[in-house]
C-alpha cells in the first residue's frame, strides 16, 4: 500500500487538523494562521503545526502573501481525494456552526481580500463582545 494513503488518513484523524480541513472545505476561502488561530481559538504553535501536518499530508497548499502565509485547499481529481473531501465535506455543518460562523466574521476583517490584522486583534475582540451580547 501507497504510504501516502495512510499519512492523508492521519493528517485528517486528529480532531482539531480535521476541523482545520473541514473549515477550508465549507468556506472555500485562503485563510492564514492569524484567522485560524481567532476562529479555532487555538494557539500558534498549534494551528501552525496542524497545518503544517496537512500540507505535508498533500491536502493543503501554501502561499505567502505579503507577511502572510495563506493556505488554501491542494486541488485533486484523483478518486481517493475527491471521496476523501466529499467525506469530509459530509460532516454535518451543526457539528461546526461556531466555526463557520467565526470564520465569517473573521474573514469580514480582510482589507481587499487581505488579511489586515493580527491575531486577537483589538478590531477582532470587538467583534467577538457584539456578538455574544
């Protein structure tokens, strides 16, 4: 059997990289670690490594856009990814609503398409206290 199979596998079975996944799938946007870091409420070091898990793993891509490091979905066609992402993307969104709906008002910050602030950003805070009252 092909290793990469089985690294793809485990990329996706820790639950935090398979939200990471499943949120790059729903929103199908370029995200970097400063707004997956507020809509995931997870660390650096963390968000970081997962993705770094992931994009070893084949499932995601790099680019550096200015001081940032945006990833995006790696596109695939072949059988096993396409079943692999439509397994993924089967996951129920209930299961992730405050995720998505974070990630869109986290991506609501963007200045043309760019992420402008960092993490835990004051602009960030101030949303986060409007939205819970």
């Amino acid at each position: 059997m092909d290793d990469r199979y089985v690294e793809v596998l485990k990329a996706i079975a820790e639950p935090h990289r398979l939200r990471l996944f499943w949120l790059l799938l729903q929103v199908n946007e370029r995200i970097c670690v400063a707004e997956a870091m507020d809509v995931l409420g997870e660390t650096h070091y963390n968000v970081s490594r997962n993705l770094k898990i992931l994009l070893r793993a084949g499932l995601v891509r790099a680019e550096k856009d200015g001081k940032w490091v945006f990833y995006t979905l790696s596109p695939q066609d072949d059988t096993f990814h396409c079943s692999l992402y439509d397994a993924v993307r089967a996951i129920h969104a209930t299961e992730f609503k405050e995720e998505i709906k974070r990630c869109h008002l986290r991506l609501s910050l963007r200045q043309d398409g760019r992420c402008v602030v960092g993490p835990g950003s004051p602009e960030w805070e101030k949303i986060c206290r409007a939205e819970t009252g």
